[in-house]
C-alpha cells in the first residue's frame, strides 16, 4: 500500500453511510440504497474485501476502523464527495 500518497479525507473511524455519501455524492438513491450501492461496489473488488475481512469486517457492522478505510481509498480510490 502506498503510503506516501496525500489524503485529502481524514482518516477516522467512519459508517458505511458517510462512506456511501462520500463515493455517491450525487446518487438519486436515498439513505440505505446509496450505502447497499456502495457496499455492492466493495465486495466486487475481491480484494479489498477479503482485507477487510482480514482486518474484523462483518456485514453486521457498521463503520470501519480507520485501517480500514486506508484499504478502501487505496482500492477504490479517494472519493469524489471529499468536501461535499
């Protein structure tokens, strides 16, 4: 993982939600649609999901450690809603 790139989101314990409303600012989905999309887009990519498995993630869950949103900016990339 690089480490050495500049983050431009804070890195805190964060919910599946603001995650959500982070990668989807624009979405026309509204609440628990927006964050079962985005969820949709974390389990496609293999990779990053079994790292969070390997870190503790359950789908009962309902935020994620700070490791682990590192894992999901450096898979998915840093959000497009950073500001919003």
């Amino acid at each position: 993982m690089n480490v050495t790139k500049q983050h431009f989101v804070e890195r805190r314990v964060m919910s599946k939600q603001e995650l959500a409303h982070l990668y989807c600012p624009h979405s026309r989905s509204k609440g628990h649609a927006t964050r079962d999309e985005f969820m949709d887009w974390v389990k496609r990519c293999t990779p990053l999901y079994v790292k969070l498995q390997e870190l503790g993630y359950k789908p009962s869950l309902h935020s994620f450690t700070p490791k682990m949103v590192d894992y999901i900016f450096y898979y998915l990339g840093e959000p497009d809603g950073v500001g919003v």
